[in-house]
C-alpha cells in the first residue's frame, strides 16, 4: 500500500471518527437515554489515538522541521498550521476553547450518566479534528516545508 492510499485511509477514519463523535456528543445533550454510549465513546477514544499516532509517526518520518524549546526539539506548528486554509485554523482554535470549556462544565456540573460521555466525546472533537486537518491538508503538501520550517517553492520539491 502506497504512503498516499495510507493517507486517505487515515483521513477517512479521521473524518469518521470526528463525525461519529459530534453525533454522540450532540446526544448527550437530548433527554433520551443513551444505551451502550460509553462504549461506543470508548471505541471512538480508541480509534483516536490509532490517527494521533500515525500523525505523529508520519511527521517524524518526513522529517518535519522542528526547533528547540528548553532543551528539547519540538515541531515547528505553526509552518504546518500555514498549511491549513486560515478559516479552519480559526474553527479549530473554537473547537480548543470548546474543548476547555466542555470540560470545566463537565467536571464542575456533571453529576449525571451522559456527563462522562459528554465529557469524554468533547475530547474527541479536538482529537480526531487535529489528525483529519493534518491528512487533508498538511501530509499531501509536507514536502513543500524544508526542515528550517520555511516553505519552499513547489519547483524545488520535485
């Protein structure tokens, strides 16, 4: 299987994964009982980090520019962020702040049963958003950043 058929395979799951998680986390707000919620939560949690790993395993194979921060090298985000259309970038700062929020209510608020998959679902927008921007719009472009962070002409990489 070619790098880029990996690619959309994770995309896809990505993508799934963010929309099965927005469904169950908008559930959790409606009267109805959720049977089988948490596990369905857990499953999600689960195919989360199989697109965070193969995000993360893929940035250091490509050799993704990084910068050193207090003595340890870390990804230079914001040339990948250049990469996403600006709009997205500004939704998914609102989905952080979302995050944050969904999770300061959660703890402080949620004494009942949907409060954990609330909690845990609102988790899951940030996880599986972050991996589908990255294989929508960051993996099929990454050669266009050289290994300083700057972006280089799409002629010099190929």
């Amino acid at each position: 299987m070619s790098d880029r058929q990996t690619g959309r395979i994770l995309l896809a799951l990505a993508t799934a994964g963010f929309i099965l998680s927005a469904l169950l986390h908008l559930a959790t707000f409606t009267p109805y009982s959720l049977p089988g919620a948490e596990v369905v939560a857990l499953a999600l949690f689960a195919g989360a980090f199989v697109t965070l790993v193969a995000m993360i395993a893929r940035l250091r194979r490509a050799g993704a520019p990084t910068r050193a921060w207090r003595g340890v090298e870390v990804y230079q985000w914001r040339a990948l962020a250049a990469l996403v259309p600006a709009p997205l970038r500004v939704a998914t700062a609102g989905v952080a702040l979302y995050t944050l929020m969904n999770f300061i209510l959660s703890i402080l608020l949620g004494e009942d049963r949907p409060a954990g998959v609330r909690l845990l679902t609102g988790h899951l927008l940030l996880f599986y958003l972050l991996p589908l921007l990255y294989f929508r719009f960051v993996d099929p472009r990454r050669a266009e950043i050289g290994p300083d962070g700057d972006r280089r002409d799409r002629q010099d990489s190929q």
